[in-house]
C-alpha cells in the first residue's frame, strides 16, 4: 500500500517489475530485486535511488551503508494479519502452511520483537530519519496519515491522490475474521 500511496504523490518508485502483480497484491509489489544483494555488498543502484522511494524489508536496513542520508517509513501492521497474510500467499503459491499454533505464537513473537529491534537500531542512527507508520491507523484515517507522510518527506507530495491510493478493498487479512 504505501509504495503505491507514495507513487500516486508523485515521488517516483525505484523498480524493476520482475515480480508482477498477481492474485495477493494486485497493484504489484514495488519491489527492487537488487535490494535483496544488500548483504552481499551490492550497493551499486543506491546512487540511482537518491530521491526515489525504494522498498527495503527491515532486515536488510543494517545493510545499508552509512554514508547516504535516509528517509525511513517504518510500516508496521497488526502480526495476527501479516501471518495471515503470508499464509495466504503461501497457499496460492501451493506451499504448506500448516503450523501448530505453538509455532504461530513464537513466530508472532520473533516477528514482533525483530520489528521492536529494527525500531530501535534505526533511532540510533544518525544518517536515518524515522517516520512510524501504522498501516491499520492509515486505512482508518487515511487523510491524517498520508498528511503526516507528506510532511515528513518535504510537503511536496499530492496529498489528495495519495488518499484516493488507499484502497481500503485490499485490507483482505483483518484480525477480526
């Protein structure tokens, strides 16, 4: 959602469309693939990626070389969805997804306190400046929160077509069901 929302204001998405938009994410993924080369050093397309957003999972963050200045937009959503999400996924794509729900909770567990870690690591940085962003709170009062984005990111975003990106159809995995 939030590429989406930040590509419909105008800031333009660093890309490459290997991974197409299919049954879980039809708007697409936003994804880099040369992103997931951070561990091995490949830092190469980050010069291209000055002033464009860029999705980077926050496991890959501590990879990312001191000597650029970022912008961070730490998306988080409730854990219980994200599973299910992936469960989903993994489904469509006929993997199993079959876990007991002892499995379910420590890996609840593990997520949230890698989400917690991620968190805490990027406040200490000095060349990293943190927006946390609530994806449950956004589809609630999108207007407030892409208000906010836009004010982290300079206020030179088109704040009404970054509300209409909101697609509130997409919020598939509730906690509630």
């Amino acid at each position: 959602m939030l590429m989406g929302v930040l590509s419909a204001g105008g800031l333009e998405s660093l890309t490459d469309h290997v991974r197409s938009a299919d049954l879980d994410n039809p708007n697409g993924y936003y994804e880099l693939e040369r992103v997931k080369r951070l561990p091995a050093g490949d830092q190469s397309w980050l010069a291209e990626a000055q002033g464009k957003c860029v999705k980077v999972i926050a496991a890959l963050l501590p990879f990312l070389p001191p000597s650029y200045f970022y912008r961070v937009i730490f998306m988080h959503r409730r854990l219980s969805e994200v599973m299910a999400s992936q469960r989903k996924m993994l489904q469509h794509r006929r993997q199993p997804t079959a876990a007991p729900a002892s499995d379910e909770a420590q890996m609840a567990q593990l997520l949230q306190q890698h989400a917690d870690d991620m968190r805490r690591w990027l406040q200490a940085q000095p060349n990293v400046a943190l927006f946390d962003c609530d994806y449950n709170a956004m589809l609630a009062e999108p207007a407030l929160w892409v208000r906010r984005i836009n004010e982290f990111l300079g206020g030179h975003l088109d704040v009404v077509a970054m509300q209409a990106a909101v697609d509130a159809t997409l919020y598939r995995n509730r906690a509630d069901r």
